[in-house]
C-alpha cells in the first residue's frame, strides 16, 4: 500500500484551534506524524517587552482564549514574586473560586470540543449551553464574557458584588443538576467507549519523558497536580482530591475531565463556605511609572489542560526584559500528540488530539 | 412568511436563497472563534436565520475571519476564500483584522486584512458578542438584498492589485492565480 | 535538599557556580561546554522533568542566556524538599551562538530548542530537524533579538501595502 | 397514466425527502435545547447551491454525479408508495438490491475524479459500509422473498395487506428487527456517519463538491432517507394503500431513526463494519433459516 500524504488542518472541521498536522498515511493507519503550528504566532512574548508591567494584562489573557484566567493569574504571580507582594487572604479565596469557575468553563468548552468531534451533536450543545451560564456569571463579576483581566498584581479588581455567591451557586447547582445526563448520555455510552477506550494512549514512561502534565500525566495513574505539589492561590485551605485513572488512553482523559468538574465544583462550595472577610487587594505603586526590583522568577499554576508555567526576568526597568511562558499544550500538542498519532486510525486525529486538549494559540503565542 | 417577503421571492429567487442560506466556513483563524460555538449552539442557535458551519470551503459562501490573522493563517485564508464557490461574502469579526487591533506592533500579524482580499463588512470589538454576529448577518442580509455585498466582484476587477499585495507579505504564492489575465 | 546538592554539584563540577535565593531555589551558572553532563547529573539526582527552555538576550554584554528550568515529577504525597523549580542557566556569545542539543537527555526540549533556534538564532548542534517552528518569513535578525525593531519592522512591511481599489468607482 | 405515474413517483420522493431532510433538522434541534431552522430550510440550502458558481474537474466528475442521483431515482421508480409504484410489473427487489450499490459507484467517478485525498478516504469508507449493510440486507430480502414466495414488491405489500404486516408474524420479526438494526447505515446517519464524517474527513466524497454538485449530492442524500424507509415500511410494516397513511408510517419510522441519531457518536468504520457483521447478519441469518424451515 502506498503512503500519502495527508493534511488535516488547519480549515478543518474536527481541528479546533488554528493548528496543523501533517500525517503520512498508509491506508487508514498513521505511519508519521507532524504537528505544524505557528498559525497564531504572535510574538507575545516580544510584545511584552515592550509595554509596561501593567499594561502585559490584556496581551497576557489573549494568549489563552478557552481558559484566559489561569494566565492572568499566572503572571500575577510572577509579578508578585519580582515585586515582593503579598496577596490578602479574601483575595486568595475569590482567585481560587474564579480560576475553579474558569476550570469548569475550560473543560465544559472542551467537552463541546471532544463531543462534536465524534459526532455526538446533542452533548456538544448542551455542553455549550452550560458553559454559557457560567460566563453569565463571568460577566457579573468581571464586566466581560471572554476576557476578563480581572487578576491584578496584588489581588483582584473587585469584591464580589451583591448577591454573586447566591447566584454562582444557583448556577452551579444548574450545571451540575445535568451530570446525570451527561453520563447517561456520554459518559456511560456504549459507543462513546468503544470510540476512546484504548486509544491515543500514552504510557506513564513517554508522560514523563514527553513533559506531559495535566490531564495526560494523571490518566497514567499519577497524581500531578500543581494545586497540591506547589500549592498557591487558597487551594491548600480546603480538602479536595486530585482524579486520576490508571489506563492512559483518551477514555480516562476525559473522565478525568468529569470528575475534575465535580471536583472544582465541590471545591467552590467549600472555599465559598470558608471565605474570609477583608480587603481584595493590596495597594501597588502607580502602575504606570512601576519599576520592579532586578530578579527572576519561574512560577506554576495549574491550568484546566496542566502545568502552566511563566519564566519571567526583570531588569529593574519599566517592562519585563524577557517572558516565557510554559504553556501545558506546548509539551502536548507538540511531542506527545506526534508520539501518540503514531499507529492510530485517521478518524481518531482530532479524538486524541482534543482529548489531550490540545489548545494552539497558547502553543504558538 | 410575510406577503412583502414572498414578493421578493417570487422575485429574485437567487438572491434571497443567497440571503437566507449562509454556510460559514469553520476556519478557527484566531482568538474569535470562542464566540461561534456560543453563536451555533444551544443558547444563540445561528441556524435559525440559516447560518451554519460548513465541513469544507467549497460548501460555503460566508468566511468569518474570526480575529488576528498570522502571516501563515493568511496564506490559508486566502486558499480557503479562493476555493469558495461564488457568490461568496467575507466577514471580519473582532478588532484584529481591521487595523489589527492591539497587535498593531507585531511583527508576525497583518494589520488591514481587506488589503488582502476584500471584505464586505466588519465586526467591531475584542471579543464581539455572539449578538453581534447576528447584527453583522442581518446586515449582510441588507447589503444582499441590494447588491452592496460585492467583494467577489471587487476581487475579480482588482485582482491583480490583491495579488500583487498578497505576494509583497507573503513571498511568490505556489498556486496559480485564479483569474489569470486575458 | 537543594544545599547538599550544591554541595555535590560542586563537587563534581569544578566550573560552575551555583546561588540559592530566599526560596531555596538553587540556580546554576555553567558553561556552554558543560551543560550537557550537568544536565544529565540532575536529571540522574531526580531532576527528572524538564519544563522550559527559555532564552534571553544580554545586549548589552554581547551573550546569549539559554535557561533551562528543571523540576520533578512528584506525587503530592512526597512532601520532602526539592519541590521548587531550578534553573540551568549558560551564556553563548550573541555572534555566532552554538549550543549542544539536550534532546538525549530529554526528548521534550526539542521543540524549545527549535523554537529558541527560530526566535533568537541559536543553533543546536545534534538536534534532528532544526526547521521553522511558527515564522512565516524570514528575519535578517532573529525577531526576539533585543537589536530587531518590531515597531520599525511593521512600519516598513505592513505599512508599505497598499489599500486596494482606492480612487476607483464604487461597482 | 403510466407516464404519470412515473413522473409522480420520483417527484413524491423528492419532496417527502427534502422535508426530511428539514425535519431531521427540526427534530435534532429539539433534541439539543435548539429552536432550529424553518422547515423549508433545506430547501433555500438547495436553491442557493443551484444557483452558486460550480466548479467542475471534468466529465467523469459530471458524470459521477448525475449517475449516483440517476441510480436513486431509478430505485424510488420500483417502490411502492402507498398504492402508487410505476414499474410494479418488472423486477422489483432484485433491481433494488442491484441500484443501491450504483450511488456509491457514482460518487467514486466524481471523487477520483476530484483528486480530493479525504474524498478517496470517504469513498473507501462508503464501500466498505455498503458491503457491512448490504450482507444482512440480503438476508432480510430473501427472508421476506422466500416468505411469500415472490421478488415483486407489490405483491409483497398485497400478501401483508391480505394478512398482516411481516413484522407482526413470527420469522419475520427477527428479519425486521435485523433491518432496523441496519437502517441507520442504509441512510447515513449516526452511529454509522462515517462516509461523510464532517469532523473527520471534512465531509468525505463531498469534499470537493461545490454548487449544483453539492446540490445533486444533497437531492441524492434526501432520496436515500427515502428509499431507506420507504423499503423498511414496504416489506415489513404492510405498506398502505394510500400514500397517506405511508407517508405517515414513514414519519414514525423516521422519527425513530433520528433519535437514535441524536442519542449516538459516530462509530469507526472498523467497528462499524464489526457490528454490522455480527449482530444484523446473524439475527438476519436466523430469521431466514426459520422463514425457509417453517416455510416448508
């Protein structure tokens, strides 16, 4: 049989994300495959080095369009750390309850993503749906629906208003009224298993090696997780566990998908519940003349799609003299997403592709 | 159905089927996508006025250029608007593709994406609403009706100035040109 | 944790020097010609996770910093030391920058050396395909170079396209 | 008459499909929390591809086509709906059997004439589908052909009105339920999607179909709902002597269709090929083995 070349990508119905991958085909197997980004490169990174501190939020949040709030809050917290400043403890709580809100969102996006994939139209749009509740209460908090800026060094722009937690739990209580269905419907599906169970899997040896984290490293069965290994944030206040499946393949991903929004949302309720009074944010210089002190810093959250890391150099000037994001679909979408193609059929690219969640803007940057 | 509705019809058949069947080309070419599942699904339901998405660009006839575009994204753009059927209708969504936006000093994006091909009408903001998108196709929908949606036309009249742009960003393009001169 | 492995370091290395911060993050200074075996000392001492390859222009003192921050795969029940990340930094002269590829030691690098490769024109010896990552076009200057004017630089191209079909009639 | 008859027909059949074409529309957005299209939908869908610029790759392309839609208006001539069959004196179930296979053969033309990779694949994957249905599908017709003893499916029809509808005797309800099994792949819906596979192969054998192609190719599509159910309520659910009524026991059975369409991801044409193999054919084999010895 001959091989073919096969492009899929980037004007692609199953690609989600402007992303390319270039498979040599041999029938319907997948003998090579090569990811080809770079179609939302934007020189990020350069850019920022060329604004001030302050003004690297907005450019900071489009890096991510599916989850912008865990970058926000990634370099605020590497600016924290140059700057030396402390974060006030309600501001650690409602960080923690907007990155668990903007988690659920992610993985709600994701599930669209993954569920029309495989064709499963219905689950996609009620998956859709829900996510759009959420930015309903994105938008009372923050004034936006996409982008939010939200996190500034020092805390967060603004208290919860009158009423948000009475709400956010109501919309919760709605998105989670759901799982049932969602696990009649998907989940629990005979064809949605006979469709993920035993494929894209990626063993815990080529996990580690590869530099996979997130969802991909906790299917092989170990439990790396940011929020516990380097706690930040409020996320060492309340007891919560970290999912995680033994069989490496797209089925286990995305059930660690379900459990982590049952988790995140148990987790709100929690941290709701243990929310301290007090003031939002700590008082910084006047952002517009702000020097911060010569040093570096490489600081990590974990985003819904795994280590998200920023390595962030001051020179004691006005702007940032070099950032560098580590992004988690940087490792996944390059390395480990060519390592697992490999063997697979044609119709499981974007099934293994999604189920790593692969998201190409934060590759590219 | 409304009787000054059934008159246009019965009139030009064409141009309403035009105005009422628009198959957007999915093409995630930047940050604005997030905005269409949102549109297409459960809580806006674009298919309602006959907007859906489209497997492949020859199925199409609406191209959303949905933020930022690349260099490399250009390249493929401008593939996909080439391979669409005519008539075809270009929509730039969010603030990127007119002026390009807060990129305006990047190196590696364009700035006016209609000096590349034509554009029949803009979406302003970073991000648009999905209601937005629904005021851009209702507006399509008048500029259709009186003919003013006419960037396919413009494209073939002034091709050789689109192509010559094209090729001064993007190096000698490795397909022909697709109205070759006379 | 990160003290008694200065110590060994220290031991082993004899070019190299190393600071830990407040944190106790312990950051290395090696040469370009060491790197390779450092690299390959830490990850055998449990620095098994290589999470970034980053790189910074020194303009100003004529080199190029690569900076390789190494962390470890951890189970959170493992609550000893050794959670902070470290940092593997060497300088290359900003003229001619080569550097040898780690990928044998850690296969993940190699999209970041590429990526470095493009974005600041370091060249890696050893690496399999040292071909562009995300660039379009190609840059006299690598375009993260501290010397490549991106402002000037759109001026030049962008600004320089025309608008189409100006002047003439409406269709 | 007959020249009536023969217009009728294929002009019923385009229309009941392009309504479910709008109906398989409606009922899905339902399914999903959607308001959905109008009705007539896909009609403007079909008028606006008429009406677009086409781009052909040659004759063979052309040809193609127009064969694969040529073969499924054939098929609708030798099926009766409901009293109404223009060719009921000839042929009958075994030219049906015999056409079903042309629409791919046609779609094959036109896509290798595309030179369109995903187009190939999809081809590929629809001939590979045609074999997985068209297996037990034979065994259901000959059930029902060994059952009343005839290959004319007028007569098949009149036997059931005489009694009562093959699928309420005992034999033949495994033989329906074998056909119910397959109908999902029959009309190319989900759980057997996987011809056109939008998310997969952006669309398969119609990738590279624009315009009145595109057109030809939904017209074909709409016509191969029909046929679909129009067989499965001909042979097994007594047809009916108006088309009313049949127009009517088609919307049920259609309305089952789509919810199963709804309710299901897309199969991998391996396991696809894998279930049709087993559990269809096996129940289909069954069920005429018990026609054949019962029969005696």
């Amino acid at each position: 049989m001959r091989e073919l070349d096969l492009y899929f990508g980037p004007q692609h119905l199953g690609m989600v994300g402007n992303f390319s991958i270039t498979l040599t085909v041999e029938g319907d197997r997948i003998m090579r495959a090569a990811a080809n980004p770079g179609y939302l490169h934007r020189g990020f990174e350069k850019l920022m080095e060329l604004r001030s501190w302050i003004k690297d939020f907005p450019l900071v949040c489009r890096m991510n369009v599916v989850e912008p709030d865990s970058m926000e809050m990634i370099y605020a917290m590497g600016v924290e750390k140059l700057a030396g400043i402390e974060v006030p403890e309600r501001a650690e709580f409602i960080r923690s309850i907007y990155l668990e809100m903007a988690r659920v969102g992610s993985h709600l996006f994701g599930l669209w993503a993954y569920a029309n994939m495989l064709g499963f139209d219905t689950v996609a749009q009620w998956a859709m749906y829900h996510r759009d509740l959420l930015l309903d209460r994105f938008e009372e908090l923050t004034g936006g629906r996409v982008y939010h800026i939200y996190i500034w060094p020092g805390g967060v722009r603004r208290d919860f208003p009158e009423g948000f937690e009475e709400r956010l739990v109501e919309t919760l209580h709605a998105i989670g009224g759901c799982v049932p269905d969602y696990d009649a419907a998907f989940f629990n599906n005979p064809i949605f298993r006979e469709r993920a169970k035993g494929v894209g899997t990626v063993t815990r040896e080529d996990a580690l090696a590869m530099g996979g984290t997130g969802q991909v490293m906790r299917a092989t069965g170990m439990a790396y997780d940011i929020r516990k290994v380097d706690p930040y944030a409020a996320y060492d206040r309340v007891p919560w566990e970290v999912p995680t499946r033994e069989d490496g393949d797209a089925y286990s991903r995305i059930q660690i998908v379900r459990d982590e929004m049952i988790e995140s949302v148990h987790m709100i309720f929690n941290l709701l519940d243990a929310m301290p009074q007090g003031p939002v944010y700590e008082r910084t210089p006047n952002p517009l003349k702000w020097r911060i002190p010569k040093g570096d810093a490489y600081v990590r959250c974990e985003s819904s799609r795994g280590e998200l890391g920023v390595y962030i150099l001051s020179n004691g000037g006005e702007s940032p003299h070099r950032v560098h994001f580590r992004t988690p679909s940087y490792p996944h979408g390059l390395t480990v997403l060519e390592k697992a193609l490999v063997g697979e059929s044609i119709s499981d690219v974007g099934n293994i592709m999604i189920s790593m969640y692969v998201v190409a803007p934060e590759i590219d940057r | 159905m409304d009787r000054n509705q059934l008159i246009k019809w019965i009139e030009a058949p064409a141009k309403m089927a035009h105005k009422y069947s628009l198959h957007a080309v999915y093409f995630c070419t930047g940050c604005g996508i997030i905005e269409i599942p949102p549109a297409i699904t459960a809580r806006w339901d674009a298919e309602r006025f006959g907007v859906l998405p489209a497997a492949t660009p020859r199925h199409a006839n609406l191209f959303l250029i949905t933020g930022y575009v690349s260099l490399k994204t250009l390249r493929a753009i401008i593939r996909t608007y080439e391979q669409m059927p005519e008539p075809k209708y270009s929509v730039g969504f969010g603030s990127c593709p007119i002026n390009g936006g807060m990129y305006w000093d990047s190196y590696n994006t364009i700035k006016h994406l209609d000096r590349y091909i034509p554009i029949d009408g803009w979406i302003a903001g970073c991000m648009p609403r999905p209601e937005a998108i629904f005021v851009a196709v209702t507006h399509l929908w008048t500029l259709i009706e009186k003919d003013m949606a006419d960037g396919y036309k413009r494209y073939r009249v002034h091709y050789s100035e689109y192509r010559a742009n094209q090729e001064r960003i993007l190096g000698a393009l490795e397909w022909p040109p697709l109205f070759p001169k006379e | 944790m990160s003290d008694s492995l200065r110590d060994r370091l220290e031991v082993v290395f004899k070019d190299i020097s190393s600071e830990v911060d407040v944190d106790g993050r312990l950051t290395v200074h090696a040469n370009p010609a060491s790197v390779l075996s450092v690299l390959g000392f830490l990850k055998d001492d449990g620095y098994d996770y290589l999470v970034l390859v980053s790189c910074i222009d020194w303009i100003d003192e004529g080199a190029l910093e690569v900076v390789y921050v190494l962390s470890r795969y951890l189970d959170p029940a493992d609550t000893d030391g050794g959670r902070v990340p470290m940092l593997l930094k060497t300088r290359v002269p900003r003229e001619s920058p080569v550097l040898a590829s780690s990928i044998e030691i850690f296969p993940v690098a190699e999209p970041h050396e590429r990526e470095i490769h493009e974005l600041f024109g370091i060249r890696f010896y050893g690496h399999p395909r040292l071909t562009p990552l995300f660039l379009e076009r190609e840059y006299e200057v690598p375009p993260f170079r501290k010397d490549f004017d991106t402002r000037q630089y759109v001026e030049e191209v962008f600004g320089n396209v025309p608008p189409v079909g100006e002047g003439t009639q409406a269709l | 008459m007959q020249v009536l008859r023969l217009i009728l027909s294929p002009l019923a059949a385009l229309v009941i499909g392009i309504l479910f074409l709008g109906l398989s529309r409606k009922f899905m957005a339902r399914i999903q929390w959607r308001y959905g299209p109008p009705l007539y939908q896909p009609l403007i869908d079909i008028l606006r591809l008429f009406t677009q610029r086409s781009v052909s790759h040659g004759v063979v392309f052309d040809l193609g086509i127009i064969l694969t839609l040529a073969a499924s208006f054939v098929i609708v001539l030798f099926l009766p709906f409901g009293g109404l069959c223009p060719m009921s004196g000839s042929g009958g179930l075994l030219v049906v059997l015999y056409m079903m296979l042309l629409a791919p053969l046609g779609m094959a033309l036109t896509a290798g004439e595309s030179a369109n990779p995903n187009s190939s694949i999809g081809i590929s994957r629809w001939f590979i589908l045609a074999l997985g249905y068209e297996v037990p599908l034979l065994l259901v017709l000959l059930a029902v052909m060994t059952r009343y003893d005839t290959i004319s499916l007028v007569e098949i029809v009149a036997a059931q009105r005489s009694h009562t509808s093959s699928i309420a005797t005992f034999p033949l309800v495994l033989s329906g339920v074998a056909y119910l099994l397959i109908m999902p792949a029959v009309m190319g819906l989900r759980p057997f999607e996987v011809v056109q596979a939008p998310q997969e192969i952006s669309s398969g054998p119609m990738a590279e179909l624009g315009g009145r192609y595109l057109a030809m190719a939904t017209v074909q599509h709409a016509l191969s709902m029909f046929i679909g159910i129009s067989l499965f309520v001909n042979l097994l659910w007594g047809g009916a002597s108006n088309p009313l009524v049949f127009l009517l026991k088609m919307l049920v059975m259609f309305a089952l269709v789509l919810w199963v369409n709804a309710a299901f991801p897309r199969l991998r044409i391996d396991q696809a090929i894998r279930f049709l193999w087993r559990w269809p054919t096996f129940v289909a084999f069954v069920g005429l083995l018990l026609v054949v010895v019962i029969g005696d």
